[in-house]
C-alpha cells in the first residue's frame, strides 16, 4: 500500500487487546489500544486520528453503536466493529450506524489483518482520488409548532399529538440511543405495561403512516435492551413546547 496503516484498538477485554496489538503490530501496522471510547477520544482530540479503528461493541460508559454514530457523523475513519454479539439485529444496527465491517467474537486474526488491509487500500485510495467518503444524507425535518413531519423528498405527514412528541424525543439527538423508560415518560407514561408493548405499537404504526404518506422508511433501528435509534439525520424547526 506503501505507508503504514494506523490502528486504534479500543477494546474492554485487556488480555484480547494485547493480543490484536501485538498481532497487528508484528504485521506491520502502528498500533494504539485503548479500554474506553473516552481514552481514545483524549489521545484523538490533541493527535492526528487513525486510519482505522477496531471497536469493541460492549465498552463501559458507552456501548460500540453509539460510539460509531458519534464517530461517523464526523469522521471519515475505518470502522470494523468487534463483539460477542451474533443477532442478525445487532448486525444490521452496526452497519446502520456506519460500521465497515462487523466481525463477532471469537476473531480469526487473519481475517481481520486481511480485512483491515483491504479496507485501508479503499481508504488511501478515495482521499487520493479525492472522492467523498461520506455522501450526505437526506434530511428528515420535524415542524415542532405545526406538528409535521418533512421527508427528505418534500412529503408532508400530519401528526397526532402521540405521534410529535414520539418523534419529537428520537429526533432529538440522532444517533443516539433513546430508552424505552426515556420515551415513555416524554410521553407522559413511564409505566405502560411490563414489556412495553404499547410503545412497540405505537412506533409500528407511526413508521407505517410515514412510509405509507412518503414511500420513504424512517430510518429508525430497535437496539437490542437499549431503545430506538434515529440512524438518519434529521433537525427540529420552532419554538420547544412550553
């Protein structure tokens, strides 16, 4: 590829990450590790970042699918995410969220040194090349005082005061895990029943309504014993409500 490729390893497990260091390192690669996403963000915020980043999906303080949101959002970094975790779900959301790769545990070391070469050659070439690494995305915009819904292609859906303050509190902060209790105390019930069955209804009815009125999917991705995740880039015009 002619230079070297960074690595930053951000991984819980001390033993598993000594081990993709030392592995990775004798492969060539300048490698960094770190426990925490905030240990790597220290470094990054005074340091050149690197080119790729090997994550661990289940770090402490702040799981791998946030982190990778947060991340892509305003980087365009190589992201292969690393974890235990084989639900098809889990997979999808990773992706979603801007992850290159998905690889679950345990990790053949020669798959992800192939994997990491591969996906750098991609990477030098596109900033070589000066190809946009990160297409812009269209953008879902909620009409806080008239209660509607704009597509990214112009569609106008009408909502139901269930509805906007549904949307109202996922759209809030994109790429972020909203919790089933955080949703439903916006929604004026904190306790809706034992398996928060009301609010699964309700969320499959708005994402009907809003693919029925646009022909577009809201881009919206249930995490697994967390919430929902607002995958897409949206923004909130008006006043907030008194």
């Amino acid at each position: 590829m002619g230079r070297i490729v960074s690595i930053a390893i951000v991984e819980e497990d001390d033993d598993l990450r000594s081990v993709f260091t030392r592995y990775l390192t004798q492969a060539g690669m300048d490698v960094f590790g770190y426990r925490t996403i905030g240990a790597l963000e220290d470094y990054w915020a005074n340091a050149t970042g690197p080119d790729i980043l090997v994550l661990d999906v289940d770090l402490p303080r702040e799981n791998g699918f946030i982190a990778t949101a947060r991340i892509r959002a305003r980087s365009t970094v190589g992201i292969i995410m690393v974890t235990r975790r084989t639900e098809h779900e889990d997979r999808l959301l990773g992706l979603s969220m801007g992850a290159d790769h998905y690889l679950t545990k345990p990790i053949d070391l020669r798959e992800l040194e192939s994997i990491i070469r591969n996906l750098a050659r991609r990477l030098f070439e596109r900033r070589e090349t000066g190809a946009k690494a990160i297409p812009e995305q269209p953008i879902w915009t909620l009409r806080r005082d008239e209660w509607r819904l704009i597509a990214p292609n112009g569609a106008v859906v009408d909502l139901s005061a269930a509805e906007h303050q549904l949307l109202t509190s996922i759209l809030e902060q994109p790429g972020r895990a909203n919790s089933r209790d955080s949703i439903n105390a916006k929604l004026g019930k904190p306790m809706l029943d034992a398996q928060n069955r009301s609010l699964d209804v309700l969320m499959s009815r708005v994402r009907r309504k809003i693919e029925a009125a646009t022909g577009l999917a809201l881009p919206l991705r249930a995490a697994r014993g967390t919430g929902y995740v607002f995958t897409g880039q949206a923004r909130i015009e008006g006043p907030p409500e008194a």
